[in-house]
C-alpha cells in the first residue's frame, strides 16, 4: 500500500532529532545575550531527544503522555513547531529550521494521504492498530 519505504522515515526522523540538536545545542550559547533565545533552545532539546529515541525503542508511558509523537499528524505539527523554535541563530540554524519545517508539512500531507502506511513504531506499544486506523474487527456481529 505504501510507496515510501519505511526506512525513509527512520532516517529522516534521525537526521531531523541529529540536525535540530545541533541546532537547539547552538542556540544555548544565547545564555548570557538574548534569554528567550535560550530557552526556546531549552524547549528545543526537549522537543528532539524523543523523537531520536522513538527510532530506537518506544517506552510505554510516552504514548499516555506524549501521543502527537505516534502519528503523522501530530509529528507533524510538532515538526513545525520545531522548525520554528530553532530556527534563531546563525545560518546553520535557519536551514535546519527550514528543513524541519518542510518535513513537518509533508508529515501533514501524508496524514491525509491514503496510499502512505503509518511506520511501526507509530504504532501504540502493545496495540495493534494504528491510531488513525478506523477499521476495528467486530467478530461480535458475526453471531
């Protein structure tokens, strides 16, 4: 069903965490300067560390808490919102912010879209389905 290989979300969720750490890292110089630019760094890391460690493994607790990391839509969103936190600084900041903003939109797009499959580790631990997936097997009605 899908036409985007699973690995492309892996990887392009680790290089987002990887480029906006880098990205959120740099902006803590702004301490001393500038303290609202430091603590949208601040919010920054905190934003990012999640979204590397969902790569690796999905604690169960993260989905109570923190449910817009498990599916495009949500993703998405905070991609955005990512994109704009990090993007104060130097020009390396502002291409980062650039590139998670544009994959944060197409997150939004893929939402919407019915042909791109949510990858595994969208899905809620100990679940089954995936959070947009609407079609639940009633084998109730079969009686």
């Amino acid at each position: 069903m899908s036409t985007i290989p699973p690995k492309f979300f892996k990887i392009a969720n680790i290089l987002i965490g990887c480029l906006d750490t880098i990205a959120a890292l740099s902006q803590l110089k702004y301490l001393f300067t500038n303290l609202s630019i430091f603590l949208l760094a601040v919010y920054g890391l905190a934003l990012t560390i999640p979204i590397i460690y969902l790569e690796f493994k999905v604690p169960p607790n993260l989905y109570r808490y923190a449910s817009f990391y498990f599916s495009f839509l949500g993703r998405g969103l905070s991609y955005i919102l990512l994109g704009l936190i990090i993007s104060f600084g130097g020009i390396f900041n502002k291409l980062a912010g650039m590139f998670t903003f544009i994959l944060g939109a197409s997150f939004i797009v893929f939402h919407f879209s019915q042909f791109v499959e949510e990858p595994a580790n969208f899905r809620a631990p100990g679940s089954s389905l995936s959070i947009g997936d609407d079609d639940i097997d009633d084998d109730d009605d079969m009686i």
